[in-house]
C-alpha cells in the first residue's frame, strides 16, 4: 500500500512539474524565429528593406514591394511563427508576378527585431504596419491582409475591426487551444494557455471578402480547422483546398492564379 502510495505520489508530482514547466516555457513552443526554412531562395523581385515603428524601442523590419500605391491595392503579410524574412522569397517571387503592392512585416523577436512575440504584441506589430501605410496614402479599402499559419489568427483579429478590400489565410487554425489539444491532450491546455488567438469566434465578426487556402495533407495544422473556418465564415467567401498540399502551401501557378482572380474580383 505504501508502495502504491509512492508511486501516485511521484506521478502527481511529474505531472505537476511538467504543467508548471508548460505554463512558463509556452512561449518558447509557439514562436520559433531561429528555426529557417528555405533559405536557398534568390529574390527575383525589387524590394526595399524598412522599419516600421512600433514604440520608442520596436522597429520592425520589413520588406516593401513598391509598384504604385495609388492605382494598384496593397499586400500585407503576416508571417507564421517561425522564420526570418528571407524564408517567404518564393512567395514574394510568385507574388511579384501580381499588380500589387506587398508588404511583409517581421514580428518582434524575429529577423533581429527587439522584442519578445506575445499575441497582444504581434496585434500591436500588425495595427502599426497598417498605419504606416495609412501613413503612406494606401486607404484601408485597398488593403488585402495575407495571413499565413500563425499569421492566420492575426489576420482575423485585425481584420474584424476594419474593413479592409479583403483577407487571405493560407493554412489557418480555429484557435490555438484547439491546436494545443491535439499536441498535449494530456495537458489542461485551456487553463495553462497565454496566447489564444480564437479565430474560430472572430471570423463571424468580418465582413469583407475572404479566401480561405488550405491543404488537405496538413500534417501541422488539420484541413478540418481551415475548413470550419470556411464553413463560419461571412459571404463573400471562397476557398482553395487542394488534397496534395501540405502545411506550407506550393505556391504554384494554380494557386497564384486563385490569388489573382480573387484579388482582382473585389
């Protein structure tokens, strides 16, 4: 009976020493700006590198595709929770191809920003990004916000207090307590968790145009969170869902065609 009594004690104890260590380490499970991927990539597009001003200390740094801010809409990207600037070339190449404008933001924290990312802070990273192009005569009705993977939620946070031209996500979540379900179901995820980003209770709340990209073989983020999100989602909607791709999406000349029409419809 003792010995039973140990060995539920020593499991309660791991297990509590596991949530406290989950609790303050979060953080450091969801934004990874050190992890680089593509990185052999070769801009074939002219760019110029800015910083947008956040606060006194928060500079980001950011990559402006500059073509002509009156006649041709706006881009703005919002990275996943990994990587530098360098890692999104092949998107900016196709991208390129596009008459817009494009603007790719780098969080704090990431690209050598100062900084640590949070979710409040990474709202704070994008509010500021489209102030600088207020700022720079581009109107909110000619600005299409990009959000990839973890960029997804912030586009939604964004977008549902403006209305902007319109929002693309590409590999999107619901939340990420949903996600953090699937990765730790052993864990009280909803209790533990600092940043939320519930897109799956704001996409209602928008109401310009949305184009919804996700692939089917998404082995990071499942095909059924960018599906329900579709599902939620306020008309005008419309979806690329392709059974071949995986997290990160081929950017392709069938999606960059979908890109474009939906783009040039609204």
């Amino acid at each position: 009976m003792k010995y039973l009594y140990f060995v539920l004690s020593s499991l309660i104890i791991a297990y509590a020493v596991v949530i406290i260590f989950i609790y303050f380490y979060q953080r450091n499970l969801l934004y990874h700006p050190a992890e680089n991927n593509y990185q052999n990539d070769k801009a074939q597009f002219n760019y110029e590198e800015i910083f947008i001003k956040v606060d006194e200390e928060i500079k980001l740094k950011s990559w402006i595709i500059k073509k002509d801010f009156n006649k041709l809409k706006t881009l703005v990207i919002f990275h996943g929770n990994a990587g530098h600037l360098s890692n999104r070339i092949y998107k900016l190449n196709e991208l390129y191809k596009l008459d817009i404008n494009v603007l790719l933001i780098s969080w704090r924290g990431f690209s050598g920003n100062k900084g640590f990312p949070t979710e409040d802070n990474l709202y704070a990273d994008a509010e500021a990004s489209i102030k600088w192009l207020n700022k720079e005569g581009v109107n909110n009705n000619q600005i299409i916000l990009y959000g990839e993977s973890l960029g997804s939620g912030v586009a939604v946070e964004v977008g549902k207090k403006n209305n902007f031209n319109s929002i693309i996500l590409e590999s999107p979540f619901t939340s990420i307590e949903d996600s953090a379900k699937i990765y730790y179901p052993y864990l009280p995820v909803k209790l533990l968790l600092k940043d939320r980003y519930d897109s799956l209770s704001k996409i209602k709340m928008i109401n310009t145009p949305i184009l919804i990209m996700h692939g089917k073989k998404d082995d990071v983020i499942p095909f059924s969170m960018g599906k329900k999100l579709f599902e939620m989602a306020n008309n005008p909607k419309h979806s690329y869902f392709t059974p071949e791709d995986d997290h990160m999406m081929e950017f392709n000349s069938t999606l960059l065609k979908k890109i474009k029409d939906f783009i040039e419809k609204y």
